[in-house]
C-alpha cells in the first residue's frame, strides 16, 4: 500500500520518535477540536467527518501540519 502511495515507512530508532510528533500532534488536535466535540451514530460518518477535516483547504490541519514539518526539520527530522 505504501509504494502504490509513493510513501516511504518511517523506521526511527528505538526512542527517537520526533519523526512522529506531528501525526501525534494533529491526533491529539483532531479529537479535541472534532472528535469529542460532536456525536457520530455510525462508523461512516465519523470517516466522513475526519475527511472533511483534514482535507478542507482552510483546515487548521495544514498550518498546524506545515508548522510542525518545519519544527521538524529544524529539530533534525
């Protein structure tokens, strides 16, 4: 599924995690600001809210996502 995306799996040492910190960073985001705020009845609609979210082009996803990329080159990343 990887190479079909053209992604590239990141293999960090044991402890270094700063490759991560922004996908853990926008999780913690992503449920504060849509997850717990709102009621989802199916499994659909929740896939469909995240979407929504994420990819919306005035989405606070991408600057937060756009800052902590440049954190994390800064950092080593």
């Amino acid at each position: 599924m990887l190479d079909d995306t053209g992604c590239t799996q990141s293999m960090s040492r044991v402890g270094r995690c700063l490759d991560n910190a922004p996908m853990e960073g926008f999780g913690g985001i992503l449920k504060c600001e849509m997850y717990y705020l709102n009621k989802f009845s199916t499994y659909t609609e929740l896939e469909r809210e995240v979407e929504e979210y994420t990819f919306w082009p005035d989405s606070p996803f991408l600057l937060f996502f756009s800052i902590m990329v440049h954190k994390g080159k800064a950092w080593g990343g």
